[in-house]
C-alpha cells in the first residue's frame, strides 16, 4: 500500500512540475480576426469601411488625428518567468482630407527599438526639509495681512482702527 501510494504520489508531483513548463499564451491590444489591418487597401477603403472591419483603433495619432493605430501582441509565460514577448504587430493607418486611406505601413517586433532611460537627475531649487521641518515648519506663524487688519479681535491686534 504504501509503495503504490508512493509512486502515485510521484507521478502527480512529475505531472505538476511539467505542467510548470507549459507556456502561457496572451493576446493584448487587437486581435486579428478573418481580416488584419495589413489588408487595407489604400486608396479603396475610407474610414466607415475600416472601422466596420476592425472596430475603434488602439490609438490614434497625438498631433495627427487622421492616423489611426491598430497595436497587437502575443506573450508567452513559463511558469514563474518573466513574459517573453513572441510577436509584435503596428499597422499605422493614415487617412487624406477626405477620409480615404492615404498610406498604411506595418511595423513589427524587429522594426523596434530598445531605449535606455538615462539615470541622471534634475536639480531644483530650494532645500530639503525632513518630516519634522515639514510638519513643524508652520507652527507660529500668521498668514501675512492678519495683524493690523480688520480680521483679528476688536481694538488691539488687528480689529477695526479707531479714528
């Protein structure tokens, strides 16, 4: 009993940890159906006839309202790995005055660019205070404009002036 017991025990643990190894696949941002955005034709399709073959854009252009991106990604995970990125797709969609598609570029993983952030630091003016400067800084202190003006207690500081 306790050898079969043993060996199923084993054989479990084996199908768990092989499991592990089985790589989880993610789609993010649009994903393709019968057409792909890399099948519109310029010239041909205007905005109506994109938008009713592949619906709303990922994005659409910052300073160019009339360039449409469609973005999509495939991820694969094993087990407690980090997401390695299988595939990549932009298609960039640049429509003329009158709504007809000028211009339509595809650009993949490999057209892609790694960019190191720069560690350096900007300077600013002032001081650093602690925690304690911080909530202790104001203690005393009197908005400026209170005393001597007609916002304190009658007669002496600051209430009405006597004439």
């Amino acid at each position: 009993m306790t050898r079969s017991f043993f060996r199923i025990a084993a054989a479990g643990l084996a199908l768990l940890a092989a499991s592990a190894c089985i790589p989880v696949a993610r789609n993010h941002g649009y994903v393709t159906g019968k057409d792909s955005p890399g099948d519109v034709q310029k010239g041909v399709d205007t905005k109506t006839t994109v938008l009713s073959k592949f619906g709303n854009p990922s994005t659409t252009g910052v300073f160019d309202k009339e360039k449409w991106y469609y973005m999509s990604e495939l991820r694969e995970q094993l087990g407690y790995l980090r997401p390695r990125t299988v595939t990549r797709t932009v298609t960039a969609i640049a429509f003329n005055d009158h709504g007809i598609v000028d211009k339509v570029d595809v650009y993949t993983i490999k057209d892609g660019h790694l960019v190191t952030p720069v560690g350096r630091k900007t300077p600013t003016r002032g001081r650093e205070l602690s925690i304690l400067q911080q909530l202790l800084g104001g203690v005393g202190r009197l908005p400026p404009g209170t005393i001597g003006d007609n916002q304190n207690l009658p007669g002496g500081a600051g209430g009405p002036r006597r004439q």
